[in-house]
C-alpha cells in the first residue's frame, strides 16, 4: 500500500471519528446562528468565473481553482468557472440574483467549504470550511451587536469561554492618522505596519514606519498612545479629531449595545484590521490558548456594490471554525460505539437481521457480525473494537429454547432474555 | 436586477426554506446509517486526475469537470484535478490510503455533493448530492442484507412507505442467457435491451433483439417468461442451469435475510440493472408515486480493486435523495418562525439585546428589528412576516414601570410581563 493513492495535496479525507467531531463543531454553531433568526444559505461549489474576476485582489485571484471548459472547448484550456474563494462573493451575487424572494434585512449564515490555492502547510489547506454570519441591509448598530452577541454565543457553544472582543473602527483609525499628520495617502501603509506591533515589537515598527515616511518622533508618540494599558490618552486625543470622534462613538455604541457580555468586549486602539472594505466599527476576537483571532468582522457598508451587488449596508462576522477544530481535544460523543452487537453462530440469521431491524428502529446504534469466524471469542473480539456496550449470544441452544443470551461486554455479566422480549429486554439493559 | 448575475448553468442556489428540508432529509437518512453502524465519510471535492483517468466509462469521462493546473502552469491549460464524479471511486482511493486505519469490514456512508458536466435540464442538475451506503471486506450475504435493510429504513425515514425491492442477480441474468441461449458474447446488449421493456414495450424490443442477432422466436419466449405475472416459470428454468441456480439462489437467500421487511422485496427476473460491475445480488426500490428508482445497489465483489483500491469484495446501495427531494411537499418545520420578535422603541437598546440573548441562550429563536422605522405598526408587520409568536413591546411607559407588553401574534392579546421575570414569563407564553 505504499504507493497508494493520496488525496490532493492541501485536502484531508475525513475519517468518522473527525468527521463527526466537525459535523457536531458546525451543528452547534448552526443551531446558534438559527436562534439569532440568521437562515441558512447555500450557493455552489463554484461560480462564473465572470462573476469573480476583479472581485478578489491580486493575490487572491492567483489561488482561485479554476474549471476548465467542457466537451469540444476543454482543448481551448480556458476556464469559465472558479471554485468558490469565500462566501461573501457569491452572498453578493445571490442578494442579486434573489433580491426581492429575500428579507429585509437579509440575515444569513454559510457553512461550507471554500478552495484556496496556497501553498500546503502546516494548519494551512486548499480546502477548508468558512463560516460567515451576516446582516445585509440593515444600518442600525443593533444588526452590528446581534453579530457580536452570535459570534460570542457560537463561540460559547464551541467549548471557549475564555474570549475577549478587541473592538475598533474605521473612522477611530483614519481620526488616529489625522491626529498625528499622518498624509492620507500614507494611511493604509502605516496601519499595515502598526498592525505588526505586537508581533515585531515597537523598534521594527517605528523603523518600518520611518521608510514609510513617518518621523520617528510621531511613530514613537503615536505607538506610545495606542499601546498603552488604559486607553484613555487616545481616547482624548481622538475626541478632539472629528473622525476620531465619530469613530469613538461608533465603538462606544457597540460597546454600550454588547454590554451583556459582561466585560468580553472593550475598545482597542491598536486593533487595525483590513481597511480595505470596512466601512464602520471592527472587532477581532482573542481567546485563552489559541494562536491568532478565533473570528473577526466588522461593517461593510459599500462591499456588496463593490463586489457586484447591490447598493446596501452590510455587517457580519466569521468564526474561525477549522482553527478551533485544530485545538479541540476529542470528545467521547464523537465515538460512538455499538449499543448493540448481534454475533451470528449457527443460523437463524433472518431473525437475527429482523432482530437488528426492530433494535434499530427502536433508535439504538446496532452492528451485525459480518465476518466469516463462526468462533464466539473472535466475534467477541469484534464486538469489543467496535465499542459495543452488549452482544447478543444466539447459538443453536439459545435458538431452541426461544431466547438470547445478552453479554454486558464492560462486566462480562450475562443475561438470559427472552426472543419475544427482546427489544424491551435489550432496552432495560441498555438503561443498566 | 434583469441583468444580475445568476447560479452557473445546472446549479442552484438553496435559500433557507428549501435548504433546511434539503439538511433535514439528509440527516434522517445519516442518523438511520448511523444506527446500522455505518461510519460517515467526507472526501475531497476533488480528486487528483491520474487516480480517476480510466476510472469511468468514456461517456463520464467526458462529464468530469476538469480544474486547471495552478501558477505559471494555468497557462498550458493542462487539469490536474477533477470535481468528485461519485463517492465510490473516492471510496476505493480511500481504502488504498487508510487501508489499515480502518475497521474492517469497512461499513460507511458519504451523504454529500457531486458534479457531473451534463446538458442542464429539467430536473437534472450538474452539481447535486449523492447519498450512498456501502459494506467494504465482507462475503457475508448478511452484508447484502443489512444494506437492503438501512436503505429500506432511510426510505422509511424520508417519508417514503409504499416502496417494494426488485432483486435479481448478476448470475440469474447469465444463467437466463444461457437457457436462451444467447451467445455470451452478445449479453450486455441482449440485456441492455431488455431493460428498455417496460419503456418501450415487447415489439421495439423483440425488434432490436433482432438486430442483434436473437431470433424472434427466442426473444418472445424469454419475454413471455420474465414478463409473466408469476416468476414460477423462469424459476424452473434457472433453476436447471448452473449459473441460473446459483444466482436464483443468492436472490433467494438475500429474500430470506430480509423477510423482516414483510413482502417488500421480491424476485424480478426481468430487472436488469448494471452488468458492467455488479457481481452478485442487484436490487432496485420502486416507489408509488415516484417515476424511476428511488434506490438500488447491489454487490460488486471486483470494482474495488478495478478502481485502483485493494481486492476486497463489496455491497453497497445508493438513495435517490435528489428524486425524493424534488417530490417531497414542504413541511411547517422547514419554516421556522420566530419564537419572539423584539421592536424596537425609544431607547433601552442595550437592555433588549440582554433580553434577546437571555431568550436565545433558554434555547429561544429570536429576531430584533434591525429596520429604520419608530412606528410600532411597522415594526409589528415584520415580526407577523417573520412568522413571529410573540412580539415584545417596550416603549417609554414599559420601560418607565419596568415592564413589557408581550403580544401574542395570532390573536392579537397582549399581556404585561415584569423585567425581572422576562425569560421566564415568556417561556410560559409559548407554552400557551
């Protein structure tokens, strides 16, 4: 077997037990999104590939798996569709495609895989689920603080308790540029830089900053006001600029709408998170042992024109959902072994499957000896690796006196029950 | 909006109502596999293009949908993927991958997408989803059985009673051939042929019978056996012939195995299905109601290995859940309302989105109105589009005594819930 076949570099196969630890992460996750009135939605696996270009920067149109055209024109080796990049693209193309059978606003959440092209690495695939939740249509920062709470709740149901939302805005950022003379121009270079603080340190930043244009004098000022532990300086400072201010108040009404969070929610002047396509307040999410943010999002007011939508206000988050799988220790539930092992000795093998159909559809999990050993310990060996809780014993004798021998396989302890009360018999022992 | 951008040709896009009895389905079906012991899997969505090259016949060949090599070689136009055409040829790689990984025999099931370049059409689809069950590693006809019985059940689950398994087998086709006989050579298409009876009638088949090779005399009389009512005649002929013998008696013992589906599975000398890898019992489900097959499977002791996996014998069954789907009348659980809609009036903010998350975290469905409106009537109007039961209303004079009206939406009654009671009081409105 060494030279089988893999799956595609970047791609997992997903074996029962991580399968259904994933199913039971997205379950969870789906059931909170469904109690904030977010309903599901699903597009394909790939869009025109019409609808995509020069929706994604540069970098991310060079990952897009593109599809080859079919029948006579697969020899032109042109592609017309792309696999799907994310989900906000093809969310932009349906509120299109849909908008008037959708409500308004339109609060949706997707689930799904998505394909990205990069390079294979370590925690990094080609394939890997997304899971966006938001709200298009709605300007009310309540659409922006029931994100919030969704994405805390969702969090909460993934097993972290320990979170923190660093919450900042736009306007906060560009009033921040402003108070210290930073030229607009400059803007989206310095926040990219100030960005790096905690990662590269204070001296790589300031030095950064200076080929960047900025004195070191202002870099250290500023790094000093946004770095330090209150944010009171900056909060004055901003106050006195009018888009500081306004995107002071931005956080301040996020904050003040999400105060049931209790604490988990709190101004950071130094979050700088993709000015690209925000347009109002922005959060990142940090939790106690996981590397990076567990989810983030933000406000995207003109997102949904850009990307070939409509003209509406836009608000959504996304949970880092296969960065939290990554961390998640196994939980027993997503192993589930047998309630029920039927060994099959010495025929009657239809009243044993009619046996198994009855156990089944009384809702237990019930496995059938499909081997070829006819010896009871190898078939009790079976029973054993597939976790099950009682093997059912119905050799010749058994079979003539109208019973069943029931083995407890933790105990070893056998019962005697009876064929005509099997499955309420099997029950009672299932309940100990 | 007439220009907007739509689905790619042959795909949908599933909006919530129609996603969620899409999702419901699906997991009927998985928790009936699941108590037969079936573990799930999820491949790739795609595969490498050398592990399904001369996988397919040449007509699929020509409907994988073939994606681009990346970087500097997108420009050759060359594929080196293909989107996932079945579950089964994953299904080989997988046991060529995992092999020792797995528990053997291998039981899973794969519920998920595949795509197929096909000419869109009414009720085809180039993106659909596939709901297959198989048994990898057992001789065992309780294997064959079990299968028959989990399809029968997730038909059951789906909503689908009046069902009735025709089974046949591979050899009684040989064996019928041979009592006829039909040169060996001439079999597939003989049996191509006579699969189009019910289609097309006794003439056109006695008549491309002829063409190729099969007397008339020879075609009608096999006709007027395998068409008869009864299948006693066709019987005694198998009966006499050691292929006819042998696959009359892998039918008979699969009908005993699964006599607990009380005459939903009987002999059907003229169902011809899949020649081309079946190699034992074959099976297909007709539903009243339903055109074509709902189901069918069967085993096929040799595809493994001829799809590049291990030489392990095999029995598997597919659920038409795409066919079931498009049948199915929508069901009120598909559409949840909401549990409590809360308006929005003169402040206190912050203390409803407390309230809404109180509500949501007791398990509640919950909307706010995220709209720009300060009119009660309007706000009512879409908590009544939500399909709310209650709406919660607390303006200056609730918030002032520290209370809320809450309105029940259907009849229009309101009554007054304290603050400090509200989840509690809530709760015990729904519950009428």
């Amino acid at each position: 077997m060494g030279q089988a076949a893999q799956a595609p570099s970047g791609t997992r196969d997903f074996l029962a037990d991580e399968l259904r630890r994933r199913k039971s992460a997205i379950a969870a996750v789906s059931d909170v999104f469904e109690r904030y009135g977010f309903d599901p939605l699903e597009t394909p696996a790939f869009e025109r590939l019409d609808v995509v270009t020069g929706k994604y920067g540069e970098e991310a149109a060079s990952l897009l798996f593109k599809i080859l055209r079919r029948g006579v024109h697969e020899t032109s080796g042109q592609a017309d569709l792309a696999l799907r990049y994310d989900h906000t693209v093809p969310l932009a193309r349906v509120i299109g495609t849909h908008g008037s059978k959708l409500p308004s606003p339109f609060k949706r959440y997707a689930i799904g895989p998505v394909w990205r092209a990069d390079r294979p690495q370590e925690g990094r695939f080609r394939e890997f689920v997304q899971c966006d939740v938001d709200t298009v249509g709605s300007h009310s920062p309540l659409a922006d603080a029931e994100i919030v709470y969704a994405v805390a709740h969702a969090l909460e149901a993934l097993g972290i308790a320990d979170f923190r939302f660093l919450v900042n805005s736009r306007e906060a950022l560009r009033g921040l540029l402003e108070v210290y003379g930073v030229e607009a121009a400059l803007g989206d270079g310095v926040l990219a830089t100030l960005d790096k603080l905690d990662k590269v340190g204070t001296e790589a930043v300031v030095a950064e900053l200076a080929e960047r244009g900025v004195s070191a004098a202002t870099a250290e000022s500023m790094i000093a006001d946004i770095a330090a532990d209150s944010p009171d300086r900056i909060r004055a400072k901003l106050e006195a600029n009018p888009r500081g201010k306004q995107g002071l108040a931005e956080v301040d009404r996020l904050l003040e709408l999400t105060s049931g969070l209790q604490g988990r929610t709190a101004f950071a002047p130094r979050m700088v998170r993709g000015l690209d396509y925000y347009t109002g307040a922005i959060w990142e999410v940090e939790a106690a042992g996981y590397p990076g943010a567990v989810a983030a999002g933000g406000r995207y007011d003109r997102l949904v024109a850009a990307l070939g939508g409509p003209d509406v206000p836009a608000v959504g988050g996304s949970v880092g959902i296969e960065r939290i799988l990554a961390m998640r220790e196994p939980a027993p539930e997503d192993e589930p072994g047998l309630d029920v092992a039927l060994t099959v000795l010495d025929g009657g093998e239809a009243d044993l499957m009619r046996l198994a159909h009855e156990l089944r559809r009384s809702g237990l999990r019930v496995g059938t000896y499909l081997g070829s050993s006819s010896k009871l310990a190898r078939q009790l060996k079976w029973a054993n690796d597939r976790n099950a809780r009682l093997a059912v014993i119905r050799g010749a004798g058994e079979q003539a006196a109208g019973e069943m021998a029931v083995r407890d396989m933790a105990s070893g302890e056998q019962q005697r029950v009876p064929d005509a009360d099997a499955v309420a018999g099997i029950q009672r022992l299932l309940r100990g």
